[in-house]
C-alpha cells in the first residue's frame, strides 16, 4: 500500500507542477492507456501525452480524501476527491497497474461537479441566513475563504438563533460582529452564511427537532453530528470552505470526525469567545471545521489571540485503555494510521482509563450545572420549547447542588493536574475522536444517546482539562470516515497543527 500512495501523490505533485516528463512516466507506456474526461476518451499513451503539452497544465485543486480498492493482485483502483479554487469538486478515479518499473496508471477517469448556483434554495438544515451577509475585502490571508459561522456567534444586523425558533424569536438584533467573527472577516474571509446549530449547542448528534437533519454527504443516510452540524455540512458539500464553530464536549471534534473534515478546538481561553452564546463557559471554546489542513493551520492563526510559538511534536502517546473505547474496527484503523506516523509512539498505561468515570462524572455535573445557571430561566418561562432529550439535559443541571458541583469542580481541578503531567509540552496523545462512524440517521433515540455517552468518553479529556485537540480525517471504517484526534499540552495549538498538517496515512485512503 505505501509505495502505491507513493506513486499516487508523486503524480498528484507532476500534474499540479505540470511537469509533462513525470506525467508521462506514470501513465502506462502501452496503446491501450486510457484517459477519460467529459465526453471525451483518449486513447494511448500517445495521446495522452500530445493532449497534456496542448492545455498548459490542470487547475490548481486540492485532494481532499483518497480512497483505495484492491480488486485483483497487482491491480488497484484508486479514486480521489478533489476541490478546485473556485469551490468546484471532483472526482479523479484512476486503475493502477504494478509493472516491472512499479505502479502506472493504465486508465483515468476526470470529473468535476457543478459548482453550487447562488440562486440554489438554502437548505434549511444547514442555513438559518444565506448570504454572503459580509464580502471579502479581498484581502489578507484568509481573502475569499467562505466562511459559515455557527448560529451562537453575535453577526452585525442579525440575531442569534441558537437552533431554537422561540429563541430567536425573542433575540435581539446584534449592533457588532462576536470577536471571533471579526478576526476572521479582518483576515479576508468572506460571511456565507450563518448556519445551524443544535438547540442551545446542547447535543452531538445535528439532528434538529425543528430544522431538520443536515445531510452528511462524507456518509449518506447518517447524522452529521452536533452541536456544529450546519457548519460541518456547509463545509462538507462544499458550499463554505471554513466553518467557525464552538466546541464545549466535542461539539467540533465529532462532526469532523463523522463527515471527514478537519476540526480543531483550541486550548481553551486561547480563542475570543466575546460575542458567543455560552453553554457551559468552564469548558466552551471557538475553533474551527476545514476540508484542508493548511487552510484551518491559517485561519487558526487567525483567531488565536497570542503569537507565542508552541515547543514542536516530536513524541507521540497511545493509552491501550483508551483507544479500546472504540469499535473494534476503529482500533484496527487507528492502529494502521499509527504504525506510519513519522514520529516515535510510546505505548503507555497514563492512568487515565482509571479516572475515567469519576472525571466524566464531574465533567457531566459541572456542565449540566453551568448550562442551567445561563439558560434556565428561559427554559423555565418556555417549557415546552427545547425537544425532550435536550430538555432531559438542562433538567439535570437544574437538580445539581451546590456541594455537589463543588465537589465535581474539585475533581476536575485534580484531573487538569494529572492530565498535565501526562501530555507535557512536544507530547501529543493520539486517541480515535469518536467510538465509531457516524450513526444513521433514522437510528433510535436511545442508540443515539448510547453513542453519544461512548464518544463522550474519548472527548471529555481534552473538554475537562481545556487542552487543545485536532481531529484528522485519517481512520475509515467500511468506507466510512472517523477521526483520528491528537490531544496536546496546554498551549500547543499551532504544534498541534503544524504536525496533523504534514501528517499522510495510508488509513487516509
């Protein structure tokens, strides 16, 4: 498989420098070497290479997922998504042949989807407000990125929904951008829209009583996860190419993990959360969802609020207790992606899975107990509001004492300390960032609430502790995407990006 994916991305590198001698080196030298576009096939090496001299080079387009089939021995069919600059998506399937001189192409196929119309009808699942409500100014590192913002950010002339209509209802127009949202629009992005969220970012499932359940074209017919699912589906089917959202036990990690994009909740306090609707502010955060990993390292730099540098990578973690809280077929690829790492992985019992239950206990209880400190009083004066297992959510924070939170937050205090010692600055503890796949959309209630309770217990480390996590789409099982997520030191966040950014995995495939 590696020298595959080898030859793979050393031609993927020829086509975007145009280099003609390399492009010919990889298609096969034969007379039945095909190349279809279009409505139109070329025949024979020949051919394909007078065609690739006449059109000056493909355009600039980023391989966003690459996925790899094995039908015969020496043969592999290889097909790649693909995104170009103008936000249009593609499709490059290509059958790889192994020769006496290694893998050549023997036949391609190129397509390119449409790019969506402004005149489509918004999808009420993913928008709440369709724009661009604000242009790029065209300038800075972020210039034209589309950009969808989770509906708990404040927007210029525009109300907080929240993913409630009797919220929004009652919400006052805001006179100025969330902090967070003007970094973003002073870097160059573009405001495309403001998209939905689960009713007071009280979920992780996307799946809305009262606006629906967004697609999630990564894994059709299954959630998108929450509580970012309308940013998450913006960027997935590509009508944004960044999603700002909140992750407060996960909210970010998990709808990248279910719909194969990259995520990133930072260290927390180290994002402006100024403008934000709060859940519970001991632990909420404001990160970001992207397709490419060099544009979420970009705006990241954005949004952070110091320049200090963070000590590199360079030692990677893997608690066996841990990662056995996933499916067994996402522990088989998590091991496959962690066998390729570049970097020396220590296998280690941290104690961790010991503490576990009690920590996410106290995480629950002081989570719960902060949500209905914000919210409670709306709640109580709309009853009937919020969709049951939401509501059964707030209820619990309405029945925690005082002794009991105190005593949870002291737990939690302890925990922060131990997990500090265990992830030191360089450390990164590779975990998988949900128990398995996306669950399908139609699932039962309470097989949702058992999937959510298992990811809960892989998320809550980095939500308890305020520790930055970045989610890679770097695991698949049956086809299906699931996250690997690094967890760092406090502070880390760039190092943290700066590695998943270099990061290629055959589990990638």
């Amino acid at each position: 498989m590696d020298d595959l994916l080898a030859a793979f991305w050393a031609y993927e590198r020829a086509l975007m420098a145009n280099d003609l001698a390399g492009l010919d080196r990889w298609f096969l030298d034969a007379p039945d070497t095909l190349r279809a576009e279009g409505d139109t096939v070329l025949v024979g090496h020949a051919a394909i290479a007078d065609f690739r001299r006449g059109r000056g080079g493909a355009p600039a387009r980023v391989v966003e997922r690459v996925h790899v089939v094995r039908p015969a021995p020496r043969v592999a069919v290889v097909t790649a998504e693909t995104r170009r600059q103008d936000g249009t998506r593609g499709l490059q399937t290509q059958v790889w042949q192994h020769t006496d001189a290694g893998w050549r192409i023997a036949a391609a196929h190129v397509s390119a989807a449409a790019a969506p119309r402004p005149d489509d009808r918004p999808d009420p699942a993913v928008w709440r407000v369709a724009g661009p409500l604000v242009e790029s100014s065209g300038q800075g590192p972020l210039a034209h990125v589309r950009t969808a913002v989770k509906d708990l950010f404040a927007v210029a002339g525009q109300r907080i929904g929240a993913g409630n209509p009797a919220w929004l209802a009652e919400a006052r127009t805001e006179e100025a951008h969330a902090d967070a949202v003007r970094r973003l629009l002073d870097a160059g992005a573009e405001l495309t829209g403001i998209a939905q969220t689960d009713e007071l970012a009280f979920s992780l499932a996307g799946t809305n009583a009262h606006y629906g359940t967004p697609v999630n074209p990564a894994a059709p017919g299954r959630i998108t996860g929450g509580s970012s699912s309308g940013p998450a589906a913006a960027v997935a089917r590509g009508w944004a190419d960044l999603g700002l959202a909140t992750d407060t036990a996960g909210s970010i990690r998990v709808p990248a993990s279910y719909c194969g994009l990259y995520g990133w909740r930072p260290t927390h306090a180290a994002t402006p959360t100024s403008g934000l609707l709060a859940l519970a502010p001991s632990f909420d955060t404001a990160g970001l969802l992207a397709r490419d990993p060099h544009l979420l390292r970009t705006a990241a730099q954005a949004l952070l609020t110091t320049d200090e540098p963070s000590t590199p990578v360079t030692q990677l973690l893997v608690d066996n207790d841990m990662v056995a809280l996933a499916e067994p077929e996402v522990r088989s690829s998590f091991e496959a992606a962690r066998r390729v790492s570049a970097l020396p992985v220590t296998r280690a019992s941290t104690g961790i899975s010991e503490q576990l239950e009690g920590w996410f206990a106290a995480f629950r209880t002081v989570q719960a107990a902060e949500a209905w400190e914000g919210h409670g009083a709306w709640i109580t004066a709309h009853p009937d509001a919020l969709a049951p297992d939401v509501a059964a959510r707030f209820d619990n924070g309405r029945r925690v004492t005082p002794a009991q939170r105190a005593q949870a937050e002291q737990e939690l205090t302890d925990a922060r300390k131990l997990l500090d010692a265990v992830i030191p600055p360089g450390t990164a503890l590779l975990l998988p960032a949900t128990s398995g796949p996306a669950p399908l959309t139609d699932a039962p209630p309470a097989d949702l609430e058992a999937v959510r309770a298992a990811t809960l217990r892989l998320t809550c480390l980095a939500s308890l502790a305020g520790l930055p996590a970045v989610v890679a789409p770097l695991l698949r099982v049956r086809s299906l995407p699931v996250g690997l997520c690094t967890l760092g030191a406090r502070g880390s966040d760039r190092a943290l990006l700066d590695f998943i950014t270099e990061w290629r995995s055959p589990a990638h495939v």
